[in-house]
C-alpha cells in the first residue's frame, strides 16, 4: 500500500477510485427479500432503543447493543427477542402496547406501523445480528451502464455518471487549461502556479502535457510539506507540551520527518508501522526512532502539585483515541467508560488496546524521557575536540591502556539513544576512557535488582574509588558494587537518598586488587512506581594518588559539559522492560481499578493478531495495515480523496 509515488497521481487516482468504486457500490447493491439488519433494524435500535438499553444504560437490564445480550432475560424475567417467535418476543409486545405507560419506546413517538412489521419479520427471519457494514471487507462490484459511455475514463467516472443520469444532469465541461493547472498545483503542493507555469502549460501542445505538469509537482519539495500538513494535524504535532504552561518542546524532528516521507515516496505500511512501533523493530535506526514522536505529541503537564500518573495515563488513553480516528475513523473515546452505543466495542475491549500503550517509559515528566539526543555537527566537531584534548592532558588519570579508545566512545557518542534497556535506571552516560557491557537482566528476577551493569577485566589495584551521578525521586534506591559475579563479594553499597529534581554524586571505596569483572547493580524497592523513578546517569573510576585537576583541565571539561547541554533531544516511544499491569478502570476513572487485563489485544469484533505475534505495539501496528483490516485501506483512502 504506497503513499505516493513517481507517477504516483496513477497509484493516488487508482487508490481514489478503488474507495469510491466500493463506497458506491456498496450504496447501489441491489437489495435482499429478507429484513436487512444494517439498513433496516439497526438504524431503529439506533435512533429509538439504545439510549436506554445499550452501552450506556441498560433499564430493564436489557441491552440491544449485542445479540448474545438481546437475547437474554431482563429483569421481567421474560426474553425481548426470542429467533423464529415475534408473539413470544417481549420485544413485539411493548411496541405494540396500547398502554402510553407500557409501549416502547417509553413516553416517545411510537413505532410506525412499517417498522413494527419490520421488527415482525426479522424476528420471524431469526433475527441475526448482521456485521456490521463498516467493519465488512470491502467488495467490487460491477461498473454501472450510462451514458454517454464514452465519457467515463476511469471507474469512478461510470459510478458519477450514473448518478448524473438518475437526476437528469449533464456532465460538467472539461476545465480550461489555466483552470487546470491551478488545481493540480493547489492540490499538489497547496501552493499557486506562477505565471510562468502557467504560460508554459498553456503553450506546450503534447500530448502528454499534463502528465508533466503532474510529474513535476510530485517531484516539488512543497508536495511533501501540503501533504505533511494534512498528517501532522492529525498526528495533534505542536512545538510545545500544552496546558496552562505550554513550554516549548523540541519535536520538530518528526515535522521533517514526515514530510520527507512523502516526498520519498515512502510506502504506507512501512509509514505506518515506524510511527507507531519504530522502536520496537529489529535495530532500529535514527530515523525509525524519531517516527516514533507521532505519540510523543501528547501534552504533557509541568505545572507543580499535579499527580504524574494521572496525566501519564492521559497521554496513554490519548494515543488509543488517536490511532483508532487516524487509521479506523473510529471514535473511542466512549469506550473508556462503558461500551459503545453504537459501534460493536467493548469496554474490555478498550482496556486489551489500552494495553499496548500502557507500557511505555514515558511518565509524564519535565525531562521528556525517552528521547533521542543529537548534535548539529559543528557541534559534534567541538565535543570531540575536548575529548582528544582531554585523552592528552589526562593520559594517567584514565585506565585507557586496559579499555577502548577515545574514538570508540566518539564512535559510541555520536548519534546514540539516552535508553538502557533497564526500565527506571536511565540516561547512562560514561565519562572517561571506558566502556561497559548494556544492562543486563538478572536471571533470578528479584524486581529490585532487575538489572546490572557490567565492567569487564578491570585492574582493580590501581582503583581507589568509584563515583555514580544519579537523581532518586524515592527514598528506598542504593547501589552495590560486587566483584565477578552478579551474587560475588560485596565491595560497598550506597544507600541513595531522595535527590528532588537535582542529580547528586556519591562515592565509594573499591577495596580489590588484580582484574576483575566488576558488577554495578542498582536496587530500587519502588521500581514499579512512577514515584520511585531513579536515574543513575555518569560513573566515574577514581585512580589511585590520581593529582588533581589544573585549571586547563577544569577548563576543558567544563567546554565539553558546555557543549553536550547544546544536545538536540527528540521524544521517542519506549517500551519498559518490567511490565505494567494493566487494569479496566471502572467508569473510566483510573483511580478505580477492575478486572486486570491479561494481555494486550485488538477488538474481539475485528480479525485478530497472528498466533505467534507478540501482544506488543508492533504486533498491532502490522495489523493496522494488515489486508485482512477491513477498515485502513478505506479510511486513508477516504483522507485523501477529502484532501482533494
């Protein structure tokens, strides 16, 4: 499913016709002997039945919203709908009652006598519960005859036609060459023609005249920024967080992003799947990473003395109800509270969607985290300068003969991702000439103890200390310091006190000697508590009778600070490696948590995931523009042809 491509008014003009083609279809389709439930019951329950027995209320303990709960007893201990019987339907006599009091529906304009027959027959039918219409895959059907036939030019055309002669209406005339070319240029680009385009369409008598002034606008740099206007409306993009501060936020990196998928004709499968799910594919790449800000775009509220994880849930159910009203046209936003009234979605089925979201790292903080961090590249240029700099003034001071280079960390530095694949332990940077192994999980899954970072080989007999900057929003964190094994001997713990919004440093000894697989473990009580978030963020190996610092090279490390605070950061979508539990919220209220939600799924109504695809964000993103969706294609397709 492309999104445009060269020669992409044939793909743009075919996609168009395809939806027109069914959407008109579907409306001419010739229509059945027996009740049709769609066109003909559903409208009824819609309009007439389901304000008091559907999603929202049920008097009676009666719903029509679901088949399986029609069919039921209420509380008259009678069934509304018994299949094959209108006589011994409840249903059938209360809309037909003589008694104002006792008719349905109640202190309302009764039934006419057509739709109570209606009602009659469809039971009589077995009253099936059709699916409905728009969540049908869509079907082709035959081109309609009119005339004059050889006006149509594509299959949108006969369907147009068509209609035009049901009402007894001509065609329009062709539009003028001038009248032309403004139109696909505003289309195109959302930019007028100049007047030398204009003179030069006007003049060039090819044949293939308008395929070149096609071309050559797809080919514009301002096709990508119309069409990216269009998705960054709906991707709700803005250069700040919202609500009554509304500071600044630095996203724009996804605004370019957009727009240079467009004009690199970027197919829309694989346009939609690294929005929603670009972190989450094998070794993603900057650019998969920065597509991921699509859900970033959520406000974000800073103001002092409100609860975090209210508005994180915020941001969560916000990117529900925007993916099911960007890709689905469907509104959601109902279903957070009770079932739909009119659309076939449970709450459950809400909270199992509410799923795939819930889990990611974000938390509605000051610091955006996660985020992707880079460097313009004068920028990077001066940051490496210091460290080589550095690397010279401080030969002794640094254990560089045992670890890698300073071009490897340049090489590690430039561009790089603020994550460890440890969930509350993050932004780990390290200074000086080592390196370490990533995070590691802990085999025993202790939750405190999740993670641990490994030193390979160190010789410890020229270490005295080792320093961690970290920032504790509890009061339950510390740090252990084990040689050789996760579970070796202990060479010291810290205790980490509560640190408010600033980072602290704290040391201690290394008492060792000789090399060593050196293991920091960090242990937090409250790791599953936005609370208790902690970040350990530098590590600093002190050697011994290291002399102090001179003023020169203070001076270059306070370059090299200056000059990474300059950092471009990008929010972007993370998944946390320790899973949330997800809970349904009764009555949408996320302080009040029902049944717990096992895994997380799409609507049962719908096709489902594949077996073996993981309940993740990919999974869903993949599913969205899977061909079994019956939904996606039409949407977009839909979107478009608006646009137009």
């Amino acid at each position: 499913m492309q999104l445009l491509l060269k020669n992409r008014s044939l793909l743009l003009g075919g996609a168009l016709l395809a939806g027109l083609v069914l959407l008109l279809g579907l409306e001419m389709g010739c229509g059945k002997k027996e009740v049709d439930f769609n066109t003909q019951i559903r409208p009824i329950l819609n309009s007439k039945c389901l304000s008091c027995h559907g999603g929202v209320k049920r008097k009676g303990d009666l719903s029509l919203l679901y088949r399986e709960e029609a069919l039921k007893a209420g509380e008259s201990g009678r069934a509304a709908i018994v299949p094959g019987k209108p006589d011994a339907s409840e249903l059938m006599h209360r809309i037909t009652h003589h008694d104002p009091e006792e008719r349905m529906p109640r202190k309302k304009e009764p039934l006419t006598a057509a739709e109570v027959e209606l009602f009659r027959n469809w039971i009589k039918e077995g009253a099936q519960w059709e699916t409905h219409w728009a969540y049908q895959p869509p079907k082709k059907y035959r081109l309609p005859a009119a005339r004059p036939a050889s006006w149509p030019t594509n299959g949108i055309d006969h369907f147009v036609l068509a209609r035009l002669n049901e009402a007894g209406l001509q065609p329009a005339p062709p539009a003028e060459r001038h009248q032309l070319i403004r139109r696909l240029s505003l289309d195109l680009t959302g930019l007028p023609p100049s007047p030398e385009e204009v003179q030069a369409f006007l003049q060039d008598t090819s044949a293939n005249a308008y395929e070149k002034v096609v071309d050559r606008l797809l080919e514009s740099p301002h096709f990508g920024e119309k069409w990216a206007a269009m998705w960054l409306d709906l991707a709700r993009y803005a250069d700040s967080k919202g609500y009554e501060k509304d500071p600044y936020r630095s996203i724009w990196k996804f605004r370019d992003w957009v727009i240079k998928a467009f004009n690199n004709d970027m197919p829309f499968d694989q346009f939609t799947v690294e929005q929603l799910a670009g972190d989450l594919l094998p070794e993603p790449g900057r650019q998969q990473l920065i597509a991921t800000a699509f859900h970033r775009n959520t406000m974000n509220n800073t103001e002092g003395g409100t609860e975090d994880e209210e508005y994180r849930i915020a941001s969560v159910i916000d990117r529900i109800n925007t993916t099911w009203t960007v890709w689905q046209s469907t509104t959601m936003e109902c279903v957070q509270c009770h079932s739909h009234p009119y659309d076939p979605f449970k709450q459950e089925d809400y909270y199992k969607f509410f799923d795939f979201f819930n889990q990611s790292m974000d938390a509605d903080l000051d610091d955006e985290f996660p985020f992707l961090e880079e460097f313009k590249e004068e920028d990077q240029a001066k940051i490496e300068e210091f460290l080589d700099q550095i690397a010279r003034e401080e030969p002794g001071r640094s254990i560089a003969a045992q670890l890698p280079t300073v071009e490897k960390i340049k090489a590690a530095l430039y561009p790089r991702v603020l994550i460890t694949d440890c969930d509350d332990f993050q932004d780990l940077e390290l200074y000086g000439n080592f390196t370490a192994t990533n995070w590691a999980r802990n085999p025993n899954n202790i939750p405190e103890k999740h993670f641990w970072l490994k030193f390979s080989q160190i010789d410890l007999s020229s270490i005295s200390h080792i320093s961690y900057t970290f920032k504790a929003a509890g009061d339950q964190a510390a740090i252990e310091l084990r040689l050789d094994r996760p579970d070796g001997p202990l060479l010291h713990r810290l205790d980490l006190p509560k640190t408010a919004r600033n980072y602290q440093q704290i040391t201690g000894e290394v008492k060792a000697t000789g090399l060593h697989d050196l293991f920091v473990i960090p242990i937090n009580k409250q790791i599953n508590a936005p609370e208790g978030r902690l970040t350990l963020k530098e590590l600093y190996l002190h050697e011994k009778g290291a002399p102090p610092l001179n003023a020169k090279q203070m001076a270059l490390r306070d370059s090299l600070i200056h000059y990474r605070t300059k950092a471009i950061r990008t929010p972007m979508m993370r998944d946390k490696s320790l899973k949330r539990q997800t809970f349904v919220f009764e009555r949408g209220n996320w302080m009040v948590k029902g049944k717990p939600i096992e895994a997380a799924a799409v609507p049962a109504y719908l096709p489902q995931l594949p077996p073996q695809a993981p309940p993740n964000r990919l999974s869903m993103a993949r599913w969205l523009v899977s061909p079994d969706n019956p939904l996606t294609a039409r949407v977009i397709v839909n979107r478009f042809w608006e646009q137009v």
